[in-house]
C-alpha cells in the first residue's frame, strides 16, 4: 500500500479539504484527524495440524462524538492498521451523512478466512471479541459484518460477547442471524441502499432504469444483493466479477441464475452462455453504470480514464483513489460517494439496534420504507449542496459530515465554534467554484 493508497492518508486529505471548504479552523482537523482508540490483538487458534497460530486483529475507534461507535469487522490478509484507521473514520463521514447517532469504527483480522475450517474460523471470532469485550458494548462500540464475515460470524461473537457480560445483550452487534435478534432487511440493506441512491441518480440526469445498463464489481453481500436489486427495477446487468473471475454477457446476465451458480461454485467464473473478462475492461465497458463493490483503490488514475459509465455509484469503501476521484470529475461522471452509496448497510444497523434496545421487532416492508426515505433525503441533502456550490457529490458530502460532527464537538465543549453567528463558510462564499 503506498501513501496514495493509504485509505488513512485518504480520509485524512478528505477531511482537511472539507474543513478548509467549510471556512472552519484548523482545530476541527486536529480533533477528528486520528481515532481516539486502537486497540491491537493477538488471538492463538488451535490448528486442525495440532499446532497453534497467532492471529493479529485491530479495531479503531475513530469518534464517539455523536454516539457509540460502530462499524464492521473484517476478515482478509491485507487488513492493516492503517486500513482500519481509515476505514473508521469513513464510518464517522457516513453515520454523520445519514444522521445516526453514532461515530465510526472499524475491526479487522490479517487472515485468509479461505484457508481456515469452520472451527478454526469459529475460534478466532470468539477470541477476536473476548480481546476486545472490555473496549466493546451497545453504548460503546458495535461491530457488524463487513468483507469475510457474515450473520453467521456474528452469532458467534455475540455468544461470546454475553458469555463474557454474563448476560444477554443482543445489541452489543448488528447483522446477526434473526433468531438472535438480528433485523429483517439487513442482509439485503447495503445493496438496497445502492438501488435507492442509483435510482435517484439515474432519475436526476434523466436515465430510464428500464433502458439503462450496469456493471458489478464483487460478487459478495454487497455486489449480489445491489445486482439482483438493480435487475428487478428493470437495469440489465452486463457484468459481474469476483476475486477468482467474472461473467460478462452484452445482452444482460440472468442474475436469479448466476446467483444460484455462485453459490454452487463460489464463484461467477465459467456461468453459461457468459465470458470471462478483466477489471479493467469490466471498468472501460460501455454502461450506464458502474458499481464497484469489492475493495478500496479499484478505480485509480489509469481505470478512471477508462470508465465511460455516467455514473459510478460506490458501493464499497473506498474504491476511488484520490487521483481516479479527480479524473472521474473532470470527465463530468457522477460518482454516488461510498459515505452515501453504501450508508444502507449501517442505517438498517442502528434499526436492527434500536429494534434490540425495544425488544420489539419491525417487518420488513416497514425496514425497508424507513430506509427509503433516509437514503433519499440524504440523498437529496447532498446534491443540493453539489447543485448550490458547484462541487462534487463527494465533496458535498463531506460538508455535510464534517459540519454535523463540528457542530457536535463544539455543543460538547471540545471545540469552539460559533454556530450561532457563523462567518458564511468559505464555501458558501465561493471557495468551491
Ligand atoms: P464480501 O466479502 O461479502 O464480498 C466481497 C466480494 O468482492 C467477493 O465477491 C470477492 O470475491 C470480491 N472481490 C475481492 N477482490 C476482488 C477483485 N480484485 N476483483 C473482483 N472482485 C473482488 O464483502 P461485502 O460485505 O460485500 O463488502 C464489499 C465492500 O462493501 C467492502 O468495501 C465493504 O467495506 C463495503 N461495505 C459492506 C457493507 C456490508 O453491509 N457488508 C456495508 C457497507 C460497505
């Protein structure tokens, strides 16, 4: 990872430009520059082989500002410190984005999830949460699922986690299975997040779903659910690729299909009647829309000259790099930021939360119309920043974000900002043109 991938230094530069945008001091940077706590573990797992391996695990806890924090736990071999810095503090952007009551985290596991069996994998969930039981809670910090992990992980972890409490807590984690507490809706949340978000684009610069065409980048929670969700509002998916292939069909991949091969296969790889293709020409084909819903830095400078897509809805964290985000604007393409494209994820979360604190559980159709209308109004919140001062979707987000948690840490005390009688920010005086 270099400094130009780092998604710490990323976020970083976000931050610092939305404060300078916003007309706010220095003092704003300084207080969310850096999480407030890191904590490193090291969990031992007995090996099928007899032997033992040490696995080391991270959380970051970026601000609690707003409410606990919260955010998913990753499993993958390139998680770093790093990598869940940054990853927290987009949590922080995006919870502020949506208006929940929580700051951001993130957890992450250096691991190949692939190589281990299931009690290997089940052992390391559990010491992974027992390591951080003291830093974690339903008023402090609650994870949920994120690459690698699942409803099924949660479960585990939330056993553990009341074995620890000595008691039943079943807000202390979001995206468990139903039977413990989990919320209908959630599994489908982050992708039906994106079809809102990808709706309301589409409707802005005048694309008919029924005639428009996309393209999707991973295959997993996010990448199946946004495609199959695209598919029923009439969008023809084209393209879909996964760590160990893809499938490519220029009249439209029959997604109900490909879904049930997939999970026979573990891949999309070798779907009849489908080719094989690269990234790179999934990201240069000639679409409505493109979704990158795998990994950070997909989209960098070389990639973003390729895209010919009108928009770029981010359903991953943090798949544009800076230089690809800057190429992506001047080409006049409309990227739906990941602080708003994937919020659907954390949003149906705080519901799965608030429907635990309650002890009384919603169906879906109610799930899913609250998450309609908060991906919609923030939606629209942003893009009439964008529209008032000329600047990206991305960039009127973090407005947005920055401002609501600067206005948090000043009602705390923390900073001292005059929220009353505020100088216009520099943004609304032009900055931005
Ligand atoms: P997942 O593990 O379920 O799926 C990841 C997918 O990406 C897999 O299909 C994998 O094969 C594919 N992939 C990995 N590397 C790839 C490559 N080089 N090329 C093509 N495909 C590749 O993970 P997920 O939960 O779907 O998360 C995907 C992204 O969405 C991540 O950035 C995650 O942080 C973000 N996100 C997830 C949620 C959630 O609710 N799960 C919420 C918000 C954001």
């Amino acid at each position: 990872m270099s400094d130009l991938t780092n998604p710490f230094l990323i976020v970083q530069g976000q931050l610092h430009r939305a404060v300078e945008n916003l007309g706010f001091p220095e003092d704003v940077y300084e207080v969310f520059k850096e999480p407030f706590r890191i904590t490193r573990v090291a969990v031992p797992v007995h090996m099928e082989n007899g032997s033992i391996q040490t696995f080391i695990g991270f959380r970051a806890q970026h601000t609690d500002v707003t409410g606990p924090t919260k955010g998913g736990i990753r499993f993958h071999q390139d998680v770093s410190e790093d990598e869940v810095k940054g990853l927290s503090m987009w949590m922080t952007f995006k919870t502020a984005v949506m208006g929940l009551p929580y700051g951001g985290a993130k957890g992450g596991v250096i691991c190949d999830p692939g190589t281990l069996t299931e009690r290997e994998l089940e052992e390391l969930s559990r010491g992974y949460i027992r390591q951080l039981a003291p830093v974690m809670g339903p008023e402090i910090d609650i994870p949920a699922p994120d690459v690698n992990t699942n409803p099924k992980i949660m479960g585990w972890m939330l056993d553990e986690f009341d074995k620890v409490r000595g008691h039943h807590t079943p807000g202390f984690i979001t995206g468990k299975p139903l039977v413990l507490g989990g919320s209908l809706g959630r599994d489908a949340a982050t992708g039906r997040g994106v079809l809102f978000v990808v709706l309301r684009a589409m409707d802005r610069l005048g694309i008919d779903p029924k005639k428009a065409t996309a393209a999707v980048q991973g295959f997993g929670n996010v990448g199946t659910h946004s495609a199959r969700l695209l598919a029923e509002a009439g969008v023809k998916i084209v393209a879909v690729s996964d760590v160990r292939g893809s499938a490519y069909n220029p009249d439209g991949l029959d997604i109900p299909a490909l879904l049930r091969y997939a999970q026979e296969h573990r891949t999309t790889k070798g779907f009849p009647g489908s080719r094989e293709i690269s990234n790179d020409d999934l990201f240069s084909l000639d679409v409505d829309v493109i979704v990158p819903a795998a990994l950070e830095n997909q989209i960098d400078g070389k990639r973003a000259e390729l895209v010919k897509a009108r928009i770029v809805a981010e359903a991953a964290n943090g798949p544009t790099t800076p230089e690809g985000d800057e190429l992506l604007a001047e080409r006049g393409i409309f990227v739906i930021p990941d602080i708003l494209c994937n919020a659907g994820g954390v949003t149906v979360s705080y519901f799965e939360w608030v429907q635990n604190t309650m002890g009384y559980y919603w169906p879906e159709d109610e799930v899913n119309d609250k998450l309609l209308r908060m991906m919609n109004d923030a939606f629209d919140t942003i893009y009439k920043m964008r529209n008032e001062h000329k600047v990206t979707m991305r960039e009127a987000a973090y407005l947005v974000a920055v401002h609501r948690v600067a206005e948090a840490a000043t009602a705390r005390g923390w900073l001292s900002l005059d929220f009353q009688h505020q100088v216009p920010p520099a943004i609304l005086r032009g900055a931005g043109d």
